[in-house]
C-alpha cells in the first residue's frame, strides 16, 4: 500500500468509479455522509439498492431526514459506533471523510466496518492527498497532512493485522474549477469544517500564492485521491 503516487495517471469525477461497481440489489452502507449527495447518487441511479447513510452532525442528520428518500435511511451515529446489525452490509462507502475519525477511534471504527460487513463484503475508501498544487493553497489554513498519515497507517494495519485484504488500490484525480481568488475563498476558506480563524495577514499571503498560479485568472488545479478497496477476511 502507498501513502502517495506521484505519477497519477487517472482525471475523473469519483462518480465514475463508482457506476463500475455492482451495486443493484445490495445493502449499502455510507458513513459521513454529510449532506448526501453521494448517497443519493447511489440510491437513484440503479435498481433495488438500500441504502443506509450516517452522519455525526445532528443539524446535518435533521435536514438529511427532511430530504425523505424512499430507499434512504439515515442514521445519527459516528463510524465508530454503527448503529448496523452484524454481518449486514454488502458494501461501506466512506468519501474523503475515514481522516475525520479521531486518531484513538480509528482502528475501532475499522473493527465497526468489518463487523457490519457480509462475509466477504467491501469497504471502499477515498482520502485526499496531501500533494499537488490545489492541497498546497488548502494547507496554508487547513493543514490535514499528519491525520491523513494516521488514517493511511489505520487502513495500512488493518490489511496488514488481516482484518482485512486489500482488494484494490486506486489513484485518481479530479479537476476543481476557480473563477479568481473570490471564488476559490468561498469555495474553499468560507466553510464550516474550517474551522480556524484565518487573519488578514493569511489570507493576504494565500491570494498570492493563488494568484502566482495563473496571474489570479480562472484556473483549473488537480486534486489527487487514494481509493483503499478492502474486503472483509472470514
């Protein structure tokens, strides 16, 4: 298993990985499912899938609730503690949220995934990289790199203590558009998992930063994912 992949090859929306999984007539697990734009995805767009999304945010899992998806069904509970029956779920989803775990939950939540999954069932996992040009601006305010190390450690000890096998790993890029800095701010710095006050004196170094990109023109940066497909070990 690799942390990182400079050579990344792949440009693609997620949603492509997924339509090449077999997902008709299975249980489908999501967990942080934030506002459930995946999970509708997921649900709609093949035939008799359940599919069951969790959410720790309470104010989240009440506007989640409000959207009444006939083939949803949210629960308010953490990866850490799966409100799942064992042995129930063909297949986890996780989507750039496995380093959101706290560090001492992770290999509990690992042990939750594997416990609610069918024999044999799969945990798919996506986590951003801490690479590339787009990472760099978010770094300067949102420095992630050591808790996606620990994650990538958890997800790495779990297939090596053979819970689980590595099924499948997978680099890939997505292209995120910016009109100017004014965009990229909004996009980016203006949202509530930011949670960290950004002076002016930050903000004034990040727009430069940003504008030695393309002279503060629109501009397209790559951002770089890992996709961790494991299978449960009977």
């Amino acid at each position: 298993m690799k942390l990182l992949e400079d050579n990344i090859t792949q440009t693609l929306n997620e949603n492509y990985l997924i339509q090449t999984l077999n997902l008709d007539n299975k249980t489908i697990l999501e967990l942080g499912c934030g506002k459930a734009v995946m999970t509708r995805d997921i649900a709609n767009n093949g035939e008799n899938r359940k599919v069951i999304a969790c959410e720790v945010d309470e104010h989240q899992h009440k506007l989640n609730l409000a959207l009444n998806e006939k083939n949803i069904e949210f629960k308010l509970c953490g990866a850490e503690n799966i409100d799942v029956e064992d042995n129930s779920i063909d297949i986890v989803f996780m989507f750039k949220s496995f380093h959101h775990i706290p560090v001492e939950l992770m290999t509990k939540a690992l042990e939750e995934i594997k416990r609610v999954l069918k024999p044999n069932g799969i945990a798919y996992i996506s986590e951003p990289l801490h690479q590339g040009l787009q990472n760099e601006l978010v770094a300067m305010f949102h420095n992630e790199e050591e808790v996606r190390k620990k994650a990538f450690e958890a997800i790495k000890s779990s297939v090596e203590s053979n819970q689980f096998k590595l099924f499948k790993e997978i680099f890939f890029q997505t292209e995120v558009y910016y009109e100017n800095f004014n965009d990229f701010e909004k996009k980016q710095m203006n949202v509530t998992y930011n949670e960290v006050s950004i002076s002016n004196e930050l903000k004034s170094k990040i727009k430069e930063k940003f504008d030695s990109y393309n002279n503060g023109d629109e501009i397209t940066l790559l951002k770089p994912f890992r996709v961790d497909i494991l299978q449960k070990v009977v």
